[in-house]
C-alpha cells in the first residue's frame, strides 16, 4: 500500500534496531507480515533478526548481493522521504531533528498524498481497507511450507550466489501458491523474470 509503518533514526543500524522496528512492526499493526524482504545488509541478516523472524514465523526474502531491483519498495519509500524531508546529503542534522522532519514527511507522504497508483486514495486509507495477507493465510502452514521448498532449493546449489537464488525462488513461488502475489513482466505472466516485478 505504500505506507511506512515505522521509521528508524540513529547513526548507524544495528540488528537490535532492526528488532526493535520489527517488534513495534507488530505491536502497530497486530502482528508481521508473513514475508520480510530486505537487502543482505548487517543490520538485517545477522542472528537477533533472524532468531526473531523464526519465533514469529516470518520468512525472510532477501535480495541477491547488489542487486537493489530486488526490494523496489524499499528503494521508492527511501527515496520518496529524502526528497519530502528536504535533507541533503551534506546536510549536518542533530538526532531529534531529523527524527522530526522525518516523521513530517511520513505523515504527508501517508496521510495526504493521493497517489494513482492507488486509486487516488492515500496510503494509510488503502492500508486500512487492504486485508491482511497474515489473516487470510495459516502462518503455521506458509511458513512450514516455504522453510521445506528453501531447504530442498539450497540442497542443489553449487555456489552461494545459486544458493541466494535458490532460497528467493523458493519463497516467491510459495507465496504464489498461496495466492499472494502475481510475478509478470510486461503484459505476461512470468516465473521469476528479471527484473521482478510483483503485485
């Protein structure tokens, strides 16, 4: 729906950050969503994130190494806020203030920009009227699903970038499956076309 749901400030992430914009993730929206995607970074692939996503039983999609076509969403919502924000590059901010202009930006970006993409509505009102793919799907049953089809991928891969996308394969297509996404390219549906592009 394109809504930010949290937002992190700090002078550099950590995976005990990650964590904690996960767990107030959870608490804002009553639980996570079934699928995480995030780039290979330390603050996301390192054991406090993942010993959480395995509690909550949340799949972790991550992008292949240098390859940020792979999490379009997140490229589009950081790069929306930095404009919105004003905040240049070289620009010196203390930590509340740029918390501050941050958190403005989120709440036009969210509460008043009317975006065609979504119908002319905006993003929190097309966030409260989507369903959550988490309400519709057994957790338990997706996630045991998706953890065997990773397990059988990554058994036949040779390197570890073949393992890498081997293992997002497997949770695109599980994800398919259960009929929470449609991966195209162009006018035609595909199997994991690049670059992807999913509904």
């Amino acid at each position: 729906t394109r809504r930010t749901v949290t937002l992190g400030v700090g002078e550099r992430a950590t995976g005990l950050g990650t964590v904690a914009l996960l767990v107030e993730a959870k608490r804002m929206r009553g639980g996570l969503a079934l699928v995480i995607a995030s780039d290979r970074g330390s603050e996301n692939v390192n054991k406090d994130v993942a010993d959480l996503l395995v509690r909550e039983r949340v799949m972790h999609l991550k992008n292949l190494p240098h390859t940020p076509q792979h999490n379009p969403w997140a490229e589009r919502a950081n790069g929306e806020l930095r404009a919105e924000t004003g905040i240049s590059p070289h620009e010196r901010l203390d930590l509340s203030e740029a918390r501050a202009r941050l958190e403005a930006a989120r709440a036009r970006l969210d509460d008043a920009r009317l975006r065609r993409c979504l119908g002319y509505r905006t993003a929190s009102s097309m966030d409260e009227r989507k369903p959550r793919a988490y309400n519709r799907v057994s957790r338990e049953a997706f996630f045991a699903d998706a953890s065997r089809r990773v397990a059988s991928a990554v058994r036949k891969a040779r390197t570890p970038r073949d393992r890498c996308r081997a293992e997002r394969e497997a949770i695109l297509s599980t994800m398919e499956k259960y009929g929470l996404l449609v991966r195209s390219r162009g006018d035609q549906e595909s199997r994991g076309a690049k670059p992807e592009t999913i509904s």
